[in-house]
C-alpha cells in the first residue's frame, strides 16, 4: 500500500469520485439535454449555411454552433478524464494544482448543465403563455383566433344549433316513464 502524503486531500478526490457520476446521473435523468445540444448546434450551422440569411446573422450562427457544441463534447469529456484522475489520485495518494483546478472546473460544467434545464422550462412557459395570449388579442373588429370557422359561418356563435326531435330539451323530459329513463 502507498502511504498517502499528509498534504493530500484525499476528501476533495473522494467528493469529485462520488459527485461527477451523480451529476452524470441527473442529466440523465432530466431527459434528452445532450441531444438538445447537438440538435441546437447543428440547426444554428444549418441556418449559417443558408444563404438567404444576411451577414451578420450568418456570422452568429457561425460563432454559436462551435460554442453549443465544445460545450456538449466538454460535458462528456470532461467529466470522464475528471472521474479518472480522481481515481488515480485517490489510488497513488499524490495529486497537484492542475488536477484538482480541471476536475473542480469539470464539476462546475456539470453542476450548471444539471441546473439550466429546470431553470429554463418556467421560462419557456411563461414566454408560450404570453404568445398565447398575445395571439388570442386581437384589435377591435377582428374575431379572436380561436373561433374556428364553423362558428363564424354561423354568425360567429351566436345561432346555436337547434335540439333534434332524439334529444331531451330536459332533464324531466329524458327521465319520464315513457322515455326510458328507469
């Protein structure tokens, strides 16, 4: 067995062992975060290439779609060469600054993936919401968006069809002797 340094935090490598596979874990858990990602990425290279676009959106497509990607390839990578220098760590009992800066960065990466994806769905709620409502206001003189055309032909709802000779125009009516209803 190696005698461990007495310098050596073993605590820290055992906490980075444990937490990076955890963190792993909740994302995938959360659901489909790293197919987003590469999903995202490719529809900003796409929307790059066209070329209807103009200049400048080309080029912000150009710059986010390497960033959304280096940023997907860093959650797997990272966090797997993290997990394997806290193993090595924690077997030789040696470690030094660099180790211990590039898996506490690989944890960071990893917390912040596991927290956006809960953080954004309030946010896309509230934004699908206010499209909704938005779409359902509409200025004077327009009928709203959701009256489908059935009820515009109809005098925009207000001539509700008529009881045919099956239907009960009561309850008293549907529940008399002679109706069936006992």
């Amino acid at each position: 067995m190696i005698a461990a340094d007495e310098s050596f935090p073993s605590d820290y490598w055992v906490a980075i062992a444990t937490v990076i596979p955890v963190f792993l874990l909740v994302i995938a858990v959360q659901g489909p975060t790293y197919e987003k990602m590469v999903a995202t990425s490719l529809r900003y290279l796409r929307s790059a290439l066209l070329p209807k676009k103009s200049s400048i959106k080309q080029l912000v497509a150009l710059v986010i779609s390497p960033v959304i990607m280096g940023i997907a390839i860093c959650l797997i990578i990272m966090p797997a060469a993290s997990e394997g220098m806290a193993l090595v760590a924690l077997g030789s009992g040696s470690d030094n600054v660099n180790e211990r800066s590039f898996a506490m960065s690989s944890a960071v990466l990893l917390l912040i993936a596991v927290i956006i994806p809960p953080l954004i769905l309030p946010i896309k709620s509230q934004i699908n919401l206010y499209r909704e409502i938005k779409l359902s206001i509409k200025p004077a003189g327009e009928s709203p968006s959701h009256i489908d055309s059935a009820e515009q032909e109809q005098g925009g709802g207000k001539n509700k069809p008529s009881l045919t000779s099956n239907e009960c125009k009561s309850d008293a009516e549907c529940c008399s002797p002679g109706q069936g209803g006992e």
